[in-house]
C-alpha cells in the first residue's frame, strides 16, 4: 500500500470524520423522522420537492445523491401517499414529484423536531467554528467536482 503524504493523511482523516458525522446525521435524521412516519431519505426527498415539484433527476442532482436511489425514495413516498407524480409540461415521460397534503404535513412534524433539536446542538458549538466547517466542506465539495478519483 502506498504511503500518504503528510497533506494527504490530513485529507483522509478529515473524510473519515466526514463519514462518521454523516453516519450520526442519518441515524439523528431516522430518529427525528420516524414519529412522522418518514426516514432521513425520505425526509431529504420530501423537503427538496416542498416548494417547487421536482423531477427525481433535479432532485437527485440537488442533493448530491445517484438518481436510483432518489427514485426508490420518491416511489416509497407515493406508495405511501405522502407524495404524488405529476406531469411535467417540460418532459413527457419525466414525471414531477411533488409531497401530498399528508407529505407536507408529515414534513411539517420533522422540521418542527429538527429545529428544536439544531437549536440546542447549536448551543453547545462555536458559531465561527460551524461557519469556517460549514465554508470548508464547500470548497471540499467543489474540489471533489473538479477532481474525481476516475473518469466519469
């Protein structure tokens, strides 16, 4: 195995902790979801179509997520009634999704939640602290864009 240089190893282990922040943020999103009846994927899907009805590819690119795995959400969602496929005049077959009154309502619940519970997680952090975090993770994102591990 190859061996990591110093800025490398730094970049790795901030990854690790990445994974295992993204790891807590889902389990945390499953358990604020869950009285709702939703999970953090559906949750995710729910509030990136509230405002603007979507298509699963818009939706997918918004949140950074494979388009496949948007639709297996979005299909449980209207299986569920807590979201509806409308036509899209922009496309015949992309359909747009969009949350149902019981979607909005059950959306409505988890913000509810997560907004009580961000609130005191905020407490316990140095504001500047998220914000250079917060900053940061950006230009990782955009460096991840700008330089894939393979051909795509």
């Amino acid at each position: 195995m190859e061996e990591l240089s110093p800025r490398a190893l730094a970049l790795s282990e901030l990854i690790i902790g990445v994974f295992r922040a993204n790891g807590a943020l889902i389990a945390a999103g499953d358990d604020l979801a869950r009285p709702a009846g939703l999970t953090s994927a559906r949750w995710q899907v729910l509030g990136v179509v509230d405002t603007e009805a979507r298509t699963v590819a818009d939706a997918a690119r918004l949140m950074g997520l494979r388009r496949q795995s948007v639709q297996q959400t979005a299909d449980a969602l209207v299986r569920d009634g807590l979201a509806e496929l409308r036509d899209n005049p922009r496309h015949r077959r992309a359909k747009l999704i969009a949350p149902t009154p019981a979607g909005l309502r059950a959306l409505a619940d988890v913000e509810r939640r997560h907004a009580e519970w961000a609130d005191r997680l905020a407490a316990r952090l140095d504001p500047d602290a998220v914000d250079a975090a917060r900053a940061l993770l950006d230009t990782l994102s955009a460096a991840i864009e700008q330089e894939p591990p393979h051909d795509r």
